[in-house]
C-alpha cells in the first residue's frame, strides 16, 4: 500500500500562525512571573509587546492568505464544455492523460512491495498452520472411521492478483488453493460441459467429474464389483447420481469442507491468539467460505493488516490444473435447479488454470523488453474500471463488476499480447496512454461481440506451446467464451459506460486521485446515475 502525504496549506498556515502565538504567550508569561520584581524604569523598553509579536503573526497570516488567493485568480481556469475561448488565453497547458495517469496509479494504485510482502507473509503462515491441522486431525464428517473419507492434503496453492504482480490499492484480500486428498481406491473421470449443445452457455465452462472403477483384471468383472463395494461410503457421503452414474458432488464437498475447516481452526485457534484473530464466514453458491484474520492489540509486527482470504476446495486433475468449488465463472441469475439432460447443480464444478496463467505471465515476462508497462496497464484498467463503478446503484454497480472481474480484464491483456505474438514490444513508460487505450479498445469489441474474448488456456489454440502440456480433461475441452453468460443487452451497456468512462478519464483523474496541483478542473457536479448510460457505444 502506497502512502503518499501533501502539504495541505489551509491546516498548515493557521496552525503555524496559532503555534507561533502560543509560544508567545508562553515567553511572556515565564518571563513575567520570573521578573516581576524588577520593574523597568519609565520610558524604558521592557521588550517586544505581546500585542506587536500578534499583530505581526496576524499580518502574515493575512498576506500570505492573500498571496494564495492572488496566485488561484491568475491561474488558468478549467474549461467548460464548448467554451473555446479559454484555450487560447491559458498561459499554463494542462497536464496530459500520461501524466495524470502516472500521478494516478502513484498515489491511488500502486501497491508498497514492502506491505504487500509482509501481508503474504502473513497470510502464509496462517493458512500453512491451518491446513496441517486439518491433514494431521483426519476427518470425522459423514464416513465412518475415515479411511475412505476426504482429507487436507497438507499444502495450499497461491493464486490471484496479488501473487501475478498485478493487485491494486489495499493487500487485504487474497485466494488460496486448498487440495483434497481423495482415498487411494478413488479414481475420478473429469468431463467438460463445453460441448453440450443444449446447455446454456453461461455453464458451458463448467466440468462435472465422475468416479472411476479401476480395470477389470478379469473378464468376470469381480473386482469391479469389489470395487463398488469398498467405495459406497465414500460414494454415498459425497457423490450424486446424474445419467446413471456417481458423480462428485461440489456441494457436498464444499458442506464437508467447511465443517473440516471450522474443526481445524478451534484446533490452532489457541496458537494464534497471540498474533491474530481469526474467524470463518461459510461460503455458498458463489462464494467459498473466507478466512477473516485481524491483528492483534499486543501484536506489534510490521504491516499487519485486517485480510480476508478465500479459501476454495480444489481436486487436482493432473499437470497443475484444479477443480475447484464452487463454479467461478459468473452463473445467471434465476433459477438454476433446472438443466437439460438430467444435470444437476450440485455436480458442476470449475476449472482452474492459474499455474497455467503464471507460466504464461512468466513467459511474457522473460521475452519483455526492460520497462515494460503491460501489467502497470492492467492495474490502470483495473483502477478505470472502479472509476466507472462511482455513481452507479448496487444493482448495476454488481453488474458492472461481474462483466469486468479481474479475470476477464486479465484475460483482455493476455489476448491483446498474444495476438501480436507474446512480444511486449512498444509497451513502454513513454506510450503509457496508447497502450491502455488499446486495451479498452479490445475489451469494447468483446463487449460488441466484434471479438470474442476466450479463456486464455481454454481457447481455440490457446497457449499450450508457452505453459507445457495440458491434462487430457483440457485438450479435449470446448473453448470457453468468458462473456457468453451476458445478455446482449447487458453488454452494450457496459461497452456504453466503459467508453464514456475513457473519455471523461482526464476529469475523473483530477477530481479523484493525484496531487493537488494536479486538481484543476471540478469534480462532477452529480454522478448519481441510476443504471448504465443509455447511448450509444
């Protein structure tokens, strides 16, 4: 977190002015009870009067209240909106989108490395205690005994924007991977929703996941039945039957997860009352449970922070790639009992690629030129994309967040690298504005459906050749258009408020971040909109 100060002259001057005085009085008050003995003589100077020493301190003040009213007289004002004539008399040009932006992101979106650090650090040594309490404590859920039940695997995965360089304003919240381990006899068959024509195509990314007998040995097929037998109590604790066969059940999963989770922090809970205070929130059908850590009073470490931290449940499925519960794509709103073909709710799951996604960041990184700005730019859009929230109601302010999550902004700068190759060339300081006003420009055409932005690993081609070789499950997946849940309407909305957005981007920057000489022109008068614009795109 980045923590800039300035001189706010309308504190600074009467505080100095009423500091001077009362230091004044001060003098003259020890002084008087210290000679009240020896009087001077008359006509002799008994020193500088009180009523001199304010009155001068008074005058200053004055002057120095009028050199700064004298100074924003003469200074160029901001223009309205068809007045031409101001141009031509301003003696000072306005600064430029670039350096508006550069002021922006210092002081509004740049995060301290330092803070970000200690606060991962943290969040490390939290998590890391909390899951080796869950794999040494075994599970008492719905299995008897435990041995075909889940389990913590032992180890946690980092993932998000504040492990990809790229978080924006405050490191207080972070995702973390938490694998299960399944019982040895336990093989799963993962299956990607992406080719199912009747589907709707907001669950079109999701993944269903069935069990596995092992080969038959023998054509008696006995040790399948053995099979089925020594694995029902796990099948009847978290699986559900879709289309004849047994299907992991995200929602029990995540049930049985977040009592296990409960169950392992009263186990550490008495270990970190000295550092921090914990406490759990249960997730539900679009969000995984959070861990909510607050420092401690007695606690008196550098850069502690209240953090949430998202834990989410993952089955490995080979080669770094996750499922995780529940879904993380945005799923429409409505009812969603209700799917085609005998599916359920309960058994989609999503998929996650974030190793995938590093290695590709890591690849882009290695062939970047020295100085680039591609991830300084996705920060900006970030920053771009909150400025477009301000005014909205919550309801289109929820709307306006699903369609331009972090994800799909990441995507649009993976997209925009890769079609031109995965060379980073031209990203530099000096074509700060050019470059970000590029990837607005694509993500308008997403949203028009001029292009169609998808998953950079789930993607026709997608970039296998630069993150390795992907699992069965994804080579075999359908691509995945990360905006296809949203209604046409939807989108041309977005796309209609992310262009106005842009170009009132100059204001926005001076009304709501910056240094103040910066702040030329007036906020807004009134941004209390009550929906997305209506105008054209």
């Amino acid at each position: 977190m980045s923590v800039h100060y300035t001189l706010n002259l309308r504190v600074f001057w009467p505080l100095v002015t009423g500091l001077c005085t009362a230091l004044v009085c001060l003098y003259y008050i020890l002084r008087g009870s210290g000679d009240a003995r020896a009087e001077p003589p008359d006509g002799a100077d008994g020193g500088f009067p009180l009523l001199k020493a304010a009155a001068l301190l008074f005058l200053g003040y004055v002057l120095l209240r009028c050199r700064h009213a004298v100074r924003q007289r003469f200074l160029p004002a901001s223009p309205r909106l068809g007045d031409r004539s101001t141009f031509s008399r301003r003696p000072f040009q306005e600064p430029g989108l670039s350096i508006l932006l550069e002021s922006y992101y210092e002081h509004e979106v740049r995060l301290s490395p330092h803070v970000l650090g200690h606060s991962k650090a943290h969040v490390s040594r939290i998590v890391g205690e909390l899951v080796r309490a869950g794999r040494t404590r075994g599970s008492s859920g719905p299995i008897p005994g435990g041995a075909l039940a889940l389990a913590f695997r032992g180890d946690f995965i980092q993932v998000g924007s504040a492990y990809e360089q790229h978080k924006i304003r405050r490191p207080d919240g972070f995702d973390v991977l938490v694998p299960l381990r399944l019982p040895p006899l336990v093989a799963l068959d993962p299956r990607s929703l992406g080719a199912e024509p009747e589907l709707a195509p907001a669950f079109r990314s999701c993944f269903v996941c069935a069990l596995k007998a092992p080969p038959s040995p023998s054509p008696s097929g006995s040790s399948g039945g053995h099979w089925l037998r020594e694995c029902k109590p796990f099948s009847d604790g978290f699986c559900l039957d879709v289309r004849g066969r047994r299907h992991l059940s995200a929602t029990l999963v995540l049930r049985w997860f977040q009592s296990h989770l409960q169950r392992s922090l009263a186990t550490v809970r008495y270990s970190l009352e000295g550092r921090c205070r914990v406490s759990l929130t249960p997730g539900g059908l679009e969000q995984p449970p959070t861990l909510h850590i607050l420092p401690c009073r007695t606690d008196y470490g550098c850069c502690r922070l209240s953090m949430a931290v998202r834990l989410i449940p993952a089955v490995h499925v080979g080669d770094g790639v996750f499922l995780v519960a529940p879904p993380l794509p945005p799923l429409p709103t409505g009812p969603l009992s209700e799917l085609p073909g005998g599916l359920r709710m309960e058994v989609l799951w999503g998929v996650n690629t974030a190793r995938q996604e590093q290695r590709l960041l890591s690849w882009l990184q290695e062939r970047a030129p020295p100085g680039a700005c591609y991830l300084k730019c996705l920060q900006l859009l970030k920053a771009l994309r909150d400025l477009g929230a301000r005014g909205l109601d919550l309801t289109a302010a929820t709307q306006w967040g699903r369609i331009l999550s972090s994800y799909v902004l990441k995507t649009v700068l993976l997209a925009v690298l890769l079609r031109k190759g995965g060379s980073p060339q031209g990203w530099d300081e000096a074509h700060l504005g050019e470059c970000l006003e590029e990837l607005v420009q694509f993500l308008r055409d997403c949203l028009l459906r001029r292009q169609t932005l998808f998953h950079c690993v789930l993607g026709p081609g997608g970039a296998a050749a630069e993150v390795g070789p992907l699992p069965k499950v994804l080579r075999e997946a359908a691509p995945v258009d990360l905006l296809a849940s949203f209604d046409r309407h939807s989108r041309e909305l977005a796309a209609a408020r992310l262009l106005s957005t842009w170009r009132r981007l100059p204001q926005l920057l001076r009304a709501y971040g910056g240094p103040r000489y910066l702040a030329r022109c007036p906020p807004p008068r009134s941004q209390r909109t009550q929906g997305f614009p209506e105008e054209e795109p």
